[in-house]
C-alpha cells in the first residue's frame, strides 16, 4: 500500500508513486518506515537519521547524483550496510545503501486502505497500514531490482490506480 503523493498547482490530480513499508534492523534495533521503490534510481539511499537511530556505522564517500537536463549534484555521504524485512518476514537481506537528508523531500506515503473502496478492482487488495507518520525514509534503487518486480497486477480503468504485489507487498501508482 504505499504510496507517495505529489500536486501540481492548480490540478487536483494526485500522482502516486510505489511506495511500501518495510522494517530494517541492526541487531536488536528494528523500524518501520516507509521506502520508494524508484525504478529511476540506480542506488539505494536511506535518511541519516534513521541510519543514527539504529546505530549503523558507515565509511564516508563522495556520491555524484545525476538529474534532469543532465545537471549533476555531489554530496557526502556514509555507505552503511542494514537488514532489510517486508512486513510478513518472507523477505530478510542484507542490504547497502548510501545517507542522505530528505531523501524524497516532503513527499509522504498514502494510506491505501484509506482509498481502496473508491475503485472496485482495489477494494480485495490487502494494502498494509502506514503509520500516520508518512514520512517517506528509504528509496530502493534498482540495485535491488529483485524487489520491484511485480508478482500479480490488479488494473482497473484507464486513469484509474493500479495495484502491484511486490516481494515488499501491495504498492499502488
């Protein structure tokens, strides 16, 4: 179920991107938060304050990011390795990542279950709760495409959301 939301001004439209809870885990130190599966994204990247919350510890590196219009940005950043869980524990890995700050600005993830009933084709599909907190804390890059392969589709209309059944769990865009 998750999913992170963005308006233009003046259009009422919500665009939904792929987004799911997952728990991460160092030791005896587990969260739950929010990640972007980002298809665009070529690395994983994870907010420096989750990455203190569990006391990870990482080696510092220079990341060069590249953007639209092929502007690039360089930053500092600690690559940290951190178990990886989706909510149901069928999925425990290791994974790497780099730090950053607001790694998806302010964009928040959707509460699914709070929507499904608008559209026939959603209403069976088990989206998992988010937290009112929405905060987006994790972008998985396609260095773990594995996870963001789809297992089963529900489409409903044109212009209508489709769900998606990943390894993590339902997503909706």
């Amino acid at each position: 179920n998750v999913t992170m939301t963005a308006t233009e001004p003046g259009n009422n439209n919500v665009i939904a991107l792929r987004t799911v809870p997952v728990i991460l885990r160092n030791g005896f130190k587990s969260i739950k938060i929010n990640a972007l599966l980002d298809d665009g994204s070529t690395k994983t990247y994870i907010n420096s304050d989750v990455v203190a919350e569990l006391g990870l510890l990482g080696s510092s590196r220079h990341v060069t990011v590249s953007m639209l219009n092929g502007h690039r940005a360089g930053f500092q950043t600690q690559a940290v390795e951190v178990e990886l869980q989706s909510l149901n524990r069928v999925i425990k890995m290791k994974i790497n990542a780099f730090t950053t700050n607001k790694v998806t600005g302010d964009m928040k993830a959707v509460d699914w279950k709070r929507f499904q009933m608008k559209w026939p084709h959603l209403r069976n599909i088990k989206f998992p709760y988010i937290e009112p907190r929405a905060k987006i804390d994790m972008l998985i890059g396609l260095d773990y495409a594995d996870l963001h392969f789809s297992r089963q589709e529900v489409r409903g209309k044109k212009g209508e959301p489709t769900a998606r059944l990943t390894p993590l769990g339902w997503t909706c865009v």
